[in-house]
C-alpha cells in the first residue's frame, strides 16, 4: 500500500507539471469558462433570494402540478354547475308562485263587477 | 466557488483530455461540468464541492462517450473511408503541450522530464476508465476513498481494487520503458 501511494505521488509530481505547462490560449480560455459558469451561479442566486415563496412553488407545488390543476378545474366545475342549478331552481319556483298566487283566486273572480270595484277601491285607498 | 473552480480547472482540463483525447471536447467538457456545478450545486458547501464536481466531470466525459459511440456508428454506417489516426494524432497533440514553459535546472534535466511527462501522460491515458477515473480522483485530487466511492457511484473496496490495478498496471508500463519513479 505504501509503494502504490509512493508510485501514485510521484506520478502525481509530475500530473502537477503537465498541469502547470497548459499553454495560455487553454487557460484564457478556461477563465473564461469559469467567469461564466460564476455569472450563472449568481443568477440562481439571485433567484432564490428574491423569492422563497418560488422556490416553495417549485419545490413542492410544481411536482403536484397536475393533480393540483385536475382538482382546481373539478372545484370550478362542481361550483358552476350548483350556481347553475340554483338559477334553474330561481327560475322553476317563480314559475310556481305565479301560478300558486294566480290560482288563490278563482277565475270568475276576474268577471266579477263587485270584485273590480273592490280592487279600484284598494287601489285608490293605497 | 470562484477559488474552487480555478484550483481545479487545469486539472480538470487534464483529466477531461486524458479521457476524450481531444483538448476542444475537453474544453467543452469542462465548461458544461462548471455550468451544471454553479447553477445547481452554487449554495453548497465548500467541503461537497471536490466531490460534487468530479461526479459532474465524470457523468459528462461518459455522456462524450456515449455520443460519440452513436456518431462513429452513423460513420461506420455510411462511410468506408473513416480514419482511424487518433494514436498518432494524440502523440502530436502531447508533444506539443509538452513545449511549455517549465524550466527545470539544466536542458538535459528538462528533455528528460519533459519525455518522462510525455510517458507517464501517455501511459494514464491507456488506462481503462475507471481505474484511470479512480486513480486521479484518489491521487490527483487528493479526494479519500469515501469521497471517491460517492463520486464513481461505487463502493470503496471498488476504489481501493481501481486505484491498486491502476498504479501497478501505470508502474510496470514505465518501467518498460526504462522510467523508474
């Protein structure tokens, strides 16, 4: 073990020269490389730090996505369709008291002349 | 961040042109390893980031590979004339690194490790992947085993097997060509 690491550190000795021989088109080129990756760092950076409430969004809405969107459409439709319905049920019981309060009165009540002189005489009192 | 990548940017470069044997795909490989280091791992701590990153450079050399594979098949496919010079190519491109600016004591001193440089580059370059993936990590990276293990994706015992085959298989190809570390 110890002749393998005495091997390995020589061969490192001289992994370290080839290293420090690139020549300068190479390691202008690789500072380039790392100026850039940095600039991408300090974007997600600033990502995160403008906003916590993403990054939750992302962390834990985003995989749920779907199922979030199919429950939100399920809410929006089981609501339209009970206002829908209510609507319907306005329309049907108006329908029935008009006719409730129609038939309160027989229809020969409308030919009576005494029942005529009554309704002007409310009308005139009111 | 910034002092972690320019510590191991040049080795990085080394390790990608061992691997793919081409400094503009070596380049490009580094590039995408520090892209994908600053963008997801940026805020983690500065312990993880040897590790981290050498999973990323790794992953990337291999996804090389694999494109490559696809594209050599495409030219096998419908070509005839495709070449197959990368060994000598390769000896070119090394030789020509080679000329740099390191000034050791004497020329006699600098052509002697300038050569023995040549060699032993040559030699970890003709490793298999993961011996040679192991060796640097361990001995180059200076990364202990744990550390090694995560980054393979690998257990130790696999690490210590890689780095133990690696240093004999490096050692016994020096030492027939008459270098004795």
């Amino acid at each position: 073990m110890n002749k393998e690491r005495e091997i390995a550190y020589k061969v490192r000795h001289y992994l370290n020269l080839g290293a420090d021989e690139i020549d300068r088109g190479t390691t202008g080129r690789l500072f380039e490389m790392r100026m850039k990756a940095l600039s991408h760092q300090q974007v997600a950076v600033a990502q995160l730090s403008l906003a916590g409430i993403g990054h939750i969004a992302t962390d834990v809405f985003l995989p749920h996505a779907r199922a979030l969107v199919a429950i939100a459409v399920l809410v929006f439709t089981v609501f339209g369709v009970s206002t829908w319905n209510d609507f319907q049920k306005a329309d049907e019981n108006g329908v029935i008291d008009s006719a409730l309060l129609a038939d309160d009165l027989p229809i020969n009540a409308y030919l009576d002349k005494g029942f005529q002189a009554w309704l002007s005489e409310h009308a005139s009192q009111d | 961040m910034s002092d972690f990548l320019a510590s191991v940017e040049r080795r990085a470069y080394k390790q990608a042109l061992f691997a793919v044997r081409d400094g503009e795909a070596a380049l490009d490989i580094v590039q995408d390893s520090m892209l994908k280091l600053a963008e997801k791992y940026g805020n983690k701590p500065a312990g993880e980031l040897p590790m981290l990153f050498q999973r990323i450079l790794q992953n990337t050399i291999r996804d090389f590979y694999r494109r490559q594979k696809v594209r050599s098949l495409w030219t096998t496919l419908f070509s005839a004339f495709s070449s197959s010079d990368d060994e000598d190519a390769d000896l070119l491109e090394t030789l020509e690194v080679e000329q740099g600016s390191y000034s050791p004591a004497t020329p006699h001193g600098s052509l002697e490790q300038t050569q023995v440089l040549a060699i032993i580059e040559e030699e970890i370059k003709r490793l298999p992947l993961r011996q040679r993936e192991a060796f640097l990590m361990r001995y180059w990276e200076d990364m202990d085993i744990a550390e090694t293990a995560a980054a393979m994706g690998c257990s130790e015992g696999s690490v210590k097997t890689h780095c133990s085959r690696a240093t004999h298989s490096l050692a016994t190809a020096l030492k027939a060509k008459g270098v004795e570390l």
